[in-house]
C-alpha cells in the first residue's frame, strides 16, 4: 500500500487499524465509519427494505446508509430516508448503536451503525429508491431476524424487543 504522506509502497499494518509507514514512519489510521438506520413502525408493522445493491443484495435491511463528511447522524438519516424512501418523518427517536462489519468488494470495513426509531400515526406514501429494490410493511410478530443482511438489524430489532 502506499503512504498517502511520502508516495512510498511502504505501508505495513502495525494493529487491526493502523498502517505505518517504512519509509517516513507516518502512521495511517483506518477508523470505523459511521452509519444509520431507521425502524419505522405503524401500528403493528415495521417497514423492511429489500436491498437492490451488494453486498447482500436482495436480503432485508432497513432504510439507512453511511454518514457523510461534515453531517451530523440526524442529517444522515433525514438524507437517506429522503433518498431511499422520498419520506421526511417529523419526529424520530434514537435508540442505539452497535458495530458491524460490512464487506464491500473483498474489503472489510468496520461501521458503527446508530439506530433511530419513527411510529407513524398514518401511512405516508413511500417509494423505493436509490439502493433500496423495494419496500413492504411486515407484522411485528412476522419478522425473522436470521433474514436480515446486518448484525446491526437484528441488534437494532434486539433493542425493541424483537428476536
């Protein structure tokens, strides 16, 4: 790997997230990064996102995505929902976070993914967009953790009592 500081094909990994440097010895942090998502509830449903993209293409998520430079978590996933799903929610609760490892063209990248909680009075008219192939509302009682892309879900589902 080179060394973004000298140009060098000198970059040797030191731990599981820092490289340094042979040549001019600057050390290269490969930190977490951060992610959202959002269980959306209406009475007893929670709406799943089938993903449209690898990695995981086809199994389900919920609607969510990376962080970007310079946002906060909450302009994240007001972002992402728009993107996703064309939907604004007036109000969302946070209600955790958990890591998570997410595999991307044979690269491993570590995430913290923070989980945020809307309960809907009425069903918004929502679309499916961006990277998600589509969306459905599924029964509480219905949804099996196991059939979830990401450790991060089926924490997020652990978190409101659902296993």
């Amino acid at each position: 790997m080179y060394c973004p500081s000298c140009g060098q094909a000198s970059l040797a990994r030191t731990d599981d997230k820092a490289f340094r440097c042979e040549h001019c010895q600057f050390i290269y942090f490969h930190n977490t990064a951060s992610a959202i998502l959002a269980v959306i509830c209406f009475e007893d449903e929670i709406l799943v996102a089938e993903r449209g993209r690898e990695p995981c293409k086809g199994m389900l998520d919920f609607p969510g995505g990376f962080v970007d430079y310079d946002e906060s978590l909450e302009q994240a996933l007001y972002r992402e929902l728009q993107e996703e799903l064309g939907f604004q929610p007036s109000e969302v609760h946070y209600i955790g976070s958990a890591p998570n490892t997410y595999v991307y063209r044979d690269i491993e990248y570590k995430t913290c993914d923070a989980f945020y909680h809307i309960t809907l009075e009425n069903k918004p008219t929502m679309q499916a967009n961006d990277d998600v192939a589509a969306i459905r509302w599924v029964k509480r009682d219905d949804i099996v953790p196991i059939n979830f892309a990401f450790d991060s879900a089926r924490s997020a589902l652990r978190l409101l009592g659902i296993e």
